[in-house]
C-alpha cells in the first residue's frame, strides 16, 4: 500500500512540478484536495494510509507497521497497560492503528481523520481522547503514545471549557498529556519526536 501511495504522490509531483511533501501536507489540511487521489474515498480508510505511509518515511522512523483493527492480533492500551483482546476489556478503548520505533522509543499511535462537526465525528473524537486518556496512566519509560488528529475539526474550539481558546487538540492534551502521552497532528510529529526522543533508552532488540 506504501508504494502505491508513493507512485501517486511522485507521478503528481512530475506532472505539475510539485514537491511531495507540499502535497502530503495538503491532502491532510484540504479534504477536497485529497479526493483526487482516491477512487472511493467512501470506502477505504483513505487518510490513515496516507498518514501511515507519511510517518514511515520520516527520519529516524524504524520497523513502522499498521496494526489489524480487530481480531487476536489487535493491540489496546488500558490504564496504561498494552494488551491484546485476550488481555484487556474488549471495546473499552479503540486499537493502536500504528507502531514503529525512534531512537529506542517504542511508538504506538491512535489516528483520527476528522473533517465536520457531527455525531459520528464526535464520537471519533471521544475515541482518540479515551485513548489518549488511557495511555496517560502508562508508566513505562521507552513506550509512548500519540493520539494523531488530523483534519478541520480538531483545530476548532473545544467548547465548554474554562479556556475558550483551546482547539480540540489543545484540549486532549489539557486533559491528558504526560510524558508519554500527547495529541498532536501528524505534521507536528516529526518535530516533537526529534526535540523529544533523544535515545535516552536502548533499542529494543
């Protein structure tokens, strides 16, 4: 699915003299502008490929996968301790859609493509604050946990709060952010896991 990603984003790049990571960062900003690069945005999971396929080539990322949604081999975060479905209270908290490595840090990630305002779109916004929430009691030194909002809504307020200014995102992390717990956008990833994760832990073998 990577290479797949790749050749659209280069062959685009070519036809009209674009740079790729103008354009990565446009289709997570611009919902419109993303749909020319898929055949049915409707159905597939349209924006977390891209996020994935935009994560794994960053610098100093290793070993990155997508983790199943479901089934044995799903991986959950629950009060900070991670588990598969055998281990944990199913449905208590979304999967980890993601995992790689930085700098010997073990890197887990929920990621939510949000657009509208609306029911289903709150209710993904509750699943990425529940997972982040839960990753919050997490107390182990080389695993972190990013809750990854990409799209409109959550740069808008949050409201309701005793600071009106706070986006969505600012909100999340008001809330639940710790040492090894933040939300953010998948732009901002690579910049806080470079002035964050320094390899103060060995690498996992």
């Amino acid at each position: 699915m990577i290479k797949i990603w790749k050749l659209k984003f280069s062959n685009f790049s070519a036809k009209y003299e674009i740079p790729i990571l103008f354009i990565r960062n446009k289709i997570l900003k611009d919902n419109i502008f993303a749909i020319q690069f898929a055949k049915d945005p409707s159905k597939q999971t349209f924006h977390q490929n891209l996020a994935s396929e935009f994560i794994a080539s960053m610098e100093g990322v290793e070993n990155f996968r997508v983790l199943p949604a479901n089934g044995k081999n799903a991986l959950y975060i629950i009060d900070g301790k991670l588990g598969n479905e055998n281990e944990i209270v199913k449905g208590s908290s979304k999967s980890i859609d993601f995992y790689w490595c930085y700098n010997g840090y073990n890197c887990y990630a929920a990621h939510k493509y949000t657009d509208i305002d609306g029911g289903s779109q709150d209710n993904q916004y509750a699943d990425l604050m529940n997972f982040l929430k839960n990753a919050s009691f997490s107390k182990e030194e080389k695993n972190i946990f990013f809750a990854i909002g990409d799209g409109d809504y959550y740069q808008r307020k949050h409201t309701k709060t005793k600071n009106e200014n706070n986006n969505k995102i600012e909100y999340m992390n008001s809330l639940y952010k710790t040492k090894h717990s933040i939300a953010l956008t998948v732009n901002e990833l690579e910049l806080w896991m470079r002035n964050n994760l320094k390899g103060a832990v060995q690498k996992p073998k």
